[in-house]
C-alpha cells in the first residue's frame, strides 16, 4: 500500500514538472485603466511539453482613459496597440468634444469627417459627434497605426495625440 501511494505521488511529480508557466508583464503607457491601475501589456508563455513553446501575444483589446478638464486632456499623450480603445472622461463642469484634427472637419483620421456625424458611419470616425456633458464619456477603438493629433472641438486651444502601434 505505501509502495502504491509513493508511486501515485512520485508520478503527480513528474506531469507537474513537464508543465511551466511564465507570466511576464511590461508596462507600455503610462495612462490608467478603467480600474484605476496603470495600462500593461501582458504576455503568456507557456510551455506544455518538452521543447514546444507557445506565446500568445494581445492584438489590442485594452482600454485607456484620458480625462478631460478645462486645462486639457491628461494625458495629452498615449501610445496604445491596434486595436485599443481610448475612453474620453469629460471630469469638468463645461462640455467638451474629442474629435480628430484638424479643427473644423475632423479629417485627419482615417475615414473621419464631421459631416459623416449623425450617419450610418458615426461609429467608424474618430469623432465623439456631440458634447460630452461632466462626467459623460466616449471612446474609440483604433485601428489604424499612426500618430492621430485630436482636439476639443468646444475649444480647440485644447489638443492631443495618440499614438497606435503596430
């Protein structure tokens, strides 16, 4: 009996042995998440077998949040991945307008232009569109790697840049 429990632990051993997982996190920006916590990018290697590693790599999907007061956007500048979502958070008491440069149309933006507000394209221009009210948000997802300078289109001395990566 002692024999084939040694064995059984003996065995438990050698399969948890074969299996190793690394987790390494990196910070890439210096904006927060919706929870507060600076945005990382974090990458899993895992290996499953001897000699065979698998990493997977996030293409996008996190969020920053860049707020709005009268002074302007903080932070004016993020560097985020393809396909990361940028949230505008209007935390003054006058309404303000994230929009693509440049001031009037809002072209700058791939496919961006205030004349497309109100259609079936909204949703696909880099423009909130309306004012954003205190404490109202709007966010966009960006698909497009370049650097995207955006203003507030209720006063345009106010302005910013995000910066996609491929």
């Amino acid at each position: 009996m002692k024999i084939a429990i040694a064995f059984v632990l003996l065995a438990a051993l050698l399969v948890a042995g074969c299996t190793q997982q690394t987790t390494t996190t990196a910070q890439t920006t210096t904006p927060t998440t919706t929870e507060g916590q600076p945005a990382t990018v974090e990458t899993t290697t895992e290996t499953t077998t001897p000699g065979t590693t698998q990493t997977t790599e996030p293409i996008g999907g996190q969020e920053v949040i860049v707020e709005i007061a009268s002074t302007g956007f903080n932070p004016q500048t993020v560097t985020i991945n393809k396909g990361d979502t940028v949230t505008w958070v209007n935390l003054d008491t006058a309404p303000h307008w994230p929009a693509s440069a440049m001031h009037p149309t809002h072209k700058i933006y791939p496919g961006s232009d205030i004349q497309k507000c109100g259609t079936a394209e909204e949703p696909n221009i880099f423009d909130a569109c309306r004012e954003l009210g205190p404490e109202e948000t709007y966010s966009f997802t960006f698909n497009q790697v370049g650097e995207w300078n955006y203003h507030d289109h209720k006063n345009p001395s106010l302005f910013g840049k995000v910066i996609v990566q491929g």
